[in-house]
C-alpha cells in the first residue's frame, strides 16, 4: 500500500470529515486537494450511482472569480464560445484555450450577475491564466479563487433528495441552469449539473464552515432513498464519454479534436484569444478526433497511460480512458483516431499493459 504524506499543499476540503466517515478506500490528487475515487468499490460505486443518490464531494472542482467592470470581457477572451446572450442565473460548458488554440480547461462557466462570474475549473491551475491576462490587458477586474466548494448530488434520486432539503423549488431548476437557495439562513448557488450521465445537481458552498452541516443533512434526509457518499465513477463516465482533462485531451489538443466544435463561436467570439488559431482549424478541419472505442477480450487494466491504437502497423491514435462495462459487458473506452480510421465500424487493435486486443471504433457513446 502506498500512502500520501500529509501537508498543507495537500488541501482538505469543507467534507473530509464525511467523506472519512463513509469509508473513502482512495484518493486522487486534484487542483492540489483530495478527490475520493472509490468507496465500496468501483463496480459497486457504479451500480449505486446508477440506482440510487450519492453525494460527492468535488471541492476539487475550484472556482476562479471574475469581479468588476471588465469581467465579461476577460470571460470573452478565455473562450472561444460566443457568451453575449447568456444571461445570470445560466451555467455554460466553455472550452478555455490558449494563444495557439491548445485546450487549458473544459470548465462550467457560471454567471452570477453582468460583473461577476465563477469558472468551475477542472484540474489545472487555469488561475494564473486568468490573473496574466488581467494584468497583460490592463483590464479592471479583479481575479482570485473564493471560499467556494462544490457538492454534487448525483443519481436517479436526487430531486427527491434535494426537494426535502432545498424545498420542492429545485425540482424547476433547468439543465445548466441555477437558482439562489437558502440553507440555514445562507443563500448558495444551485445548479442543474453534473459529471454523470445520471442526473443531479451541484451546489456552491459559500463558505467552509457550512461543508458538514450541509453534508450531514442531505445524508439525514437521504436514509430511505439509499444516499450514500460517492464519486465520480470511471466507469459511468467512459460509457458517457464525459471527457477528463489531463487525461483524454490537454494543452496539445484543440476543442475541435475534443469532439467539442459545437461551442466554438469563432466567427462571432471576436474577443477570444485564441480565435485566430482556431479560425484556421474550423476551415481545415482536425486530422485527429475523440471517439468511442470498443475493446474486445478480456476485462481491460486500469488505463493510467495512453495504449496506442494500430492498423497493419501502422500508429493510428491513442486510448486515453477505459473501463470495462458491466452494463454493456464490454470493455468501453474513449480515444483520439486519425481521420484515416476514425469511422464507426473501423477495426483497430491497442496495445494495452496485458497484450494486444481487438478494438472497434463507435461513432457515439454508450450513455
């Protein structure tokens, strides 16, 4: 067994004392915090998340703040999706990139009034970023990362639990969109959202001291739906091609390859700046796409390094994430193909850690 030293680089989160009493069996590191990643099993945590309600401690998820007159502007210069029409009280999936057009973040951008806005970033420290072109442009905002840790409600029950701690109200929230709810007397962000095809909610925690009794509510009000902690599941999410930065795509990667084309606004995005760069790769196109991958054979090993996909010998891609299926009895993956060989029906072999597999390309995912 290998164990992590404990240090105040290593942050715990506003639910640790939860996730600890629940008998958390792993960890990962995540914008320099403890993320759960299994609890019963990962087979077991699947079924559970699938059936019933979790409640996931994804503090990890943090947030970096846009406050003051330019932060519409700035939001507008980190993506390359058209933000003009959105409105407070939405949540958008933004790609966030680079100069070059390279992919720095796929967060949740939240819009909590014209001045003020969230960027719930996955793991990168996108925040320095964010202040660089701040300070670079001279603009009037100020950027900083707040006392905000998400707590995500996952599952088929989660309206039933959420309505007995946030009133029958949250039943109306919209996908990606958030209300202002109170808990004990403090108003929080509610929102629509998710990193599971199962459905639920995310809610931003205003403040560290309000973590455990939130958690210790949800899990009192939950006892008869079945809530349990839990985490993002790796199964659930290669089924539902939910993509994971650092590992299915990085700074090399533009948001056309990443399958993520449908929210580039280049032609309208005019404040972007990476526009230009990717002006070019919309009229070109990617020679590299995400696809669903099929493995046939055994049950595949954990994937914690890219397999390389082949044809005749020749390399054609890489798998970036894989699991096996127990739903679809099947090992189900994500990966990046060369368009030579990127239709659905395309038969590849990878090269896993336990030999080389048959593997077939899907033009969709399983979820």
């Amino acid at each position: 067994m290998v164990l992590l030293s404990p240090s105040r680089r290593l942050r715990r989160t506003p639910f640790s004392d939860g996730v600890e009493a629940a008998g958390v069996k792993a960890y990962t590191i995540y914008n320099h915090m403890l993320l759960p990643t299994v609890f019963e099993s990962v087979e077991e945590d699947y079924r559970h998340l699938k059936s019933a309600v979790q409640l996931w401690d994804v503090s990890v998820e943090r947030q970096v703040e846009l406050r003051g007159p330019d932060a519409g502007r700035l939001m507008q210069m980190l993506t390359p999706r058209d933000l003009r029409g959105m409105l407070p009280g939405q949540c958008y999936y933004v790609p966030i990139v680079d100069e070059t057009g390279g992919m720095l973040n796929d967060p949740v951008a939240i819009k909590l009034a014209e001045d003020r806005w969230w960027i719930s970033i996955a793991d990168s420290d996108l925040l320095f970023w964010v202040k660089g072109l701040a300070y670079g442009f001279r603009l009037d905002v100020l950027v900083d990362e707040p006392d905000v840790s998400p707590l995500a409600v996952q599952g088929p029950k989660a309206d039933d639990l959420m309505a007995r701690v946030f009133g029958d109200q949250v039943r109306d929230i919209r996908f990606f969109r958030f209300n202002m709810l109170e808990f004990q007397g403090r108003s929080m962000a509610v929102a629509r959202s998710g990193y599971s095809r199962q459905g639920g909610f995310e809610i931003y925690v205003e403040g560290s001291d309000l973590g455990m009794p939130l958690w210790k509510a949800l899990m009192e009000a939950g006892r008869d739906l079945d809530v349990r902690a839990g985490c993002p599941n790796g199964i659930e999410r290669v089924e539902g091609g939910l993509l994971s930065y650092g590992n299915d795509m990085t700074a090399r990667n533009t948001p056309h390859e990443c399958g993520l084309g449908k929210f580039c606004n280049t032609q309208t995005a005019i404040g972007c700046v990476g526009r230009d760069a990717l002006l070019r790769v919309a009229q070109e196109g990617p020679i590299r796409q995400v696809r669903a991958i099929e493995i046939f054979g055994d049950r595949v090993p954990t994937c914690d390094r890219r397999w390389p996909l082949m044809v005749d010998g020749k390399h054609v891609g890489n798998v970036t994430s894989a699991a096996w299926s127990p739903d679809f009895n099947t090992n189900v993956a994500i990966g990046i193909v060369r368009m030579t060989h990127w239709d659905e029906g395309t038969d590849l072999d990878v090269v896993t850690p336990a030999g080389v597999q048959a593997a077939n390309v899907w033009e969709t995912f399983w979820l």
